[in-house]
C-alpha cells in the first residue's frame, strides 16, 4: 500500500488530511488568538472592577468634602473641571465624553493611525484617571460609558500583537471590548450582549457575535471573582397592575422620552457648536469654559442640597427602596448637571446620571399616580427617560431590568422604553451616539484632509 505523502510515523495524520475544525484547534496561531483574546477579556473586567472601586472612593471622598461645607464646591468644582479640561486636551486627546461616540467611531473607520487616536492603552489609563478626578471634583458624570471606551481600547491595543486575518475581526475584537466593558460594569452580562447589537453596532453581524458573547462571559467571570454577584441597584419586588398599569406605563413612556430627546438634543446641537458668545468661549478658551461649567454646576448644587453632584448611584437607589426624601426638583436639576458637565469637555459617561434622572421623574410622576406603587413607577421612570436619551429600547430594558432584578416588571418595561424611544424621535431624530460618532468622525476626516493638505 502506498504511503502518505509526507508521512513521518504510521499513526500520524497530515494536517491536510484531518478534518478543518480539528485544524484549527491544532493550529498554533489560533490558540495565541484565543489565548490573547480571553486574556483581553480579563484585563477588561478587572479594569472595569478597579474604575467602579475608584468611582465610589472619588465620590465619598468629594461628599465628605461638602460636609465641611455646601459652598466649598464653588472653588472645588471649577478649579477640578478646568484641570481636567486642561490634562485631557494636552495629554489624552479623544477621551473627551463617554467615550461611546468614540468607540463607534472607531469601528467605521479603516484607518489604523486614526483607530489608535481614539482606542490604545494610553487613552484608556487617562479615561479612567480623569473622570476619577471628574468626579472627585463634584461633576455628574458616569463611569459606565468610559468603561466601554476602556475595554475596547484595552482589546485593541492586546489585538496588535495577534495578525488578524480580516478587518471585520479587528472590529469584532472592539465591539467585543465594548460590550464587555458595559458588561462589567454594570454586572449585566445579557446586556452587554445587547447594548452591542442594538447601540454599537446597529446591526448583528454573524462572525462577531461569538467574540461578542465570549468576551462578555470572559469579562463577566472576572468581575465576579473580585467583587462577587451583586445587582447595580439592589432587589426590588415593586410591581404594577394591568387594570390601570397602562396609563402609567404611557405617561411615563411620553414624558421620559420626551425630556429624553430633549436632553439628547441639547448635547447633539452643542456638539454641532453653540453660536453667541458661549460657543465663541467654549471654542476659544476651553479651560475657562470648563471653569465656568464647574461654577454653574456648584449652583445647581447648592440648589439641590447637595444631592447632584456625581454618579446619581446613591440617589437613585434611595429612591427605588423607599421613595427617598430628595427634592422634588432633583429630577430637572440633576439633567441640568449633567448637561453642564458633558459640554464641558471633560471625560464622563452619561449612563449613571440618566438613570438617575429617570429615578427623579419617576418619583415625580408617583405623586400624579398614586395608585400605582412609588417603586414601580420610579423603575419606569428611568427606563423610559434612559431609552428616550440612547434611544435604543431594547438596551434600556434589559440594563434596567437586570440591575434590578425585577422579571415582574419586564413587559410594563418593554412597553415604556419602546413608547419613550418612539416619543424621543419626535424631539431628537437621529440617537444620541450615533450623532455624536458621526461628528466626531466628519471632525477626524476634517482634521486629517488639513494635515494632507500642510494647512
């Protein structure tokens, strides 16, 4: 009988001839893929673990300053906010806002220089340190956005020392990092999942979404280890009758979507730029601009009692488990906070204070509805007022859902965050990240066509 070709031992089987699954799992080029891959995912929710340890640390050390006094603010905020301002256009370029437009961003573009501008390792430590210092400073910022940011330039950067035989791959390893970060961070795995079909990606692309699931488990497996399972706001049993649960989950769905839009808006047409004298300031001298917003943002602090400044976390659980004795005016005053400190210019996601600005209008909205139940009413509160920001329905109520642990409340849910993201639209047509990623992308090509050109 005829030998095989190439055949150095009777029991030995060419790669050729064995089956291609089984190729590919003697390859050595996959394993340090899949090896490098699942180190990425770690490395992203460890990362995501040490910035939510940071957050509460930064905000109690910045409410433990306010206890010696509510006016220490006025010089701590503005002199904060213009730091930041100042360390992130001098020294982390790109790692302005959430991150998410970012993240998006980066997942149009086929240019690996200008990739990297936006994603590295080096962009990831200064997201993390300057909205630690952001908040530490009284600004009503998150850190949930920027994590996504984080983890997927932490799968970027760990993606370079793997040649990837295909550009989709590439962006499959950033929407897995961003998914994961969103994963991590709100120790919502089937969210993550979500969030990057529906927001990232707008779309499911077949060859990603095994990375996607992967990366969320991996990242997820680690956050658990550190910090164990918990759920970002608690337990609640709160929920709603259908005899008259339909007209609170409409007025909800309506006014959360509609100040929503409103909120999304505002940010979409500063991002375009403000024309007047604030434009000119803001566009002119960003550092006194920064300095300006820290000033506003101690006013509406002092106005609020205090209870404005940072992630929302505290104040939105308050109010889920007992309705919470915050200012009826908490709800406005807290957008208006996180407003001012998104256009600042400095890092800081979006995601915490919305929830806890939904929490706010909902917990308005109970005093109209008196037959419905405070919690449930305040869980739709900011469902619908998150879905009418991000405009992405589905996100909105698997994040909420499982950061409460509430499946009783799943379809009031549903219904909610699809009324609001509908009524969003009628105020803010295009969402929210995707405006804000295609500026930062005509912005980026403007940019580059200068430099082309020696201008």
């Amino acid at each position: 009988m005829p030998s095989l070709p190439n055949q150095t031992d009777q029991n030995e089987v060419p790669k050729r001839y064995l089956p291609r699954s089984a190729h590919v799992w003697l390859s050595l080029r996959h394993w340090k893929q899949r090896i490098l891959f699942w180190t990425g995912a770690i490395c992203v929710g460890a990362a995501a673990v040490f910035f939510a340890k940071g957050s509460e640390e930064s905000n109690l050390l910045f409410h433990r300053l306010i206890e010696f006094s509510p006016y220490l603010p006025l010089v701590v905020a503005p002199a904060g906010l213009a730091l930041v301002a100042y360390i992130t256009r001098r020294f982390f370029p790109g790692s302005q806002g959430s991150g998410i437009p970012q993240t998006i961003a980066a997942l149009k573009m086929s240019d690996h220089e200008a990739r990297g501008a936006v994603l590295s390792l080096r962009i990831a430590m200064g997201k993390i340190l300057l909205t630690l210092i952001a908040l530490l400073s009284g600004a009503s910022v998150g850190r949930e956005g920027p994590t996504v940011q984080v983890g997927a330039s932490i799968m970027h950067a760990l993606g370079g020392f793997v040649r990837f035989p295909r550009m989709e791959m590439e962006k499959g390893l950033i929407l897995a990092g961003g998914a994961a970060g969103v994963a991590a961070a709100f120790n919502t795995p089937l969210a993550g999942v979500v969030f990057a079909i529906e927001e990232m990606s707008r779309s499911f692309e077949a060859k990603t979404n095994g990375i996607v699931l992967m990366a969320v488990i991996v990242a997820g497996m680690a956050s658990l280890a550190m910090m164990g399972n918990y759920t970002y706001f608690g337990h609640t049993s709160a929920s709603l009758d259908l005899d008259r649960g339909w007209i609170t989950v409409l007025v909800c769905g309506v006014v959360g979507g509609l100040l929503g839009g409103l909120f999304s808006r505002i940010l979409v047409e500063f991002a375009h730029g403000v024309p007047g004298r604030v434009g000119a300031l803001a566009k002119e001298s960003p550092i006194k601009f920064a300095a300006l917003c820290g000033f506003i943002l101690a006013l509406i602090g002092l106005l609020s009692g205090s209870t404005t400044y940072g992630t929302g976390y505290q104040e939105a659980r308050q109010l889920i488990s007992d309705g919470g004795s915050l200012p009826e005016s908490y709800g406005i005053l807290k957008m208006l906070a996180t407003i001012v400190s998104y256009v600042s210019g400095i890092p800081g996601g979006i995601f915490a204070p919305s929830l806890s600005i939904g929490a706010g209008i909902g917990s308005n909205l109970a005093v109209l509805m008196p037959y419905a139940p405070v919690g449930a009413v305040v869980i739709l509160g900011m469902v619908s007022y998150f879905a009418g920001v991000v405009q992405a329905p589905i996100t909105a109520f698997v994040i909420v859902m499982e950061m409460t642990d509430n499946h009783a409340m799943l379809l009031p849910l549903m219904a909610a965050s699809l009324i609001a993201s509908a009524a969003s639209s009628l105020v803010c047509r295009k969402p929210l990240y995707k405006a804000l990623a295609d500026n930062f992308l005509n912005r980026s090509a403007a940019a580059s066509s200068r430099r082309a050109s020696g201008t």
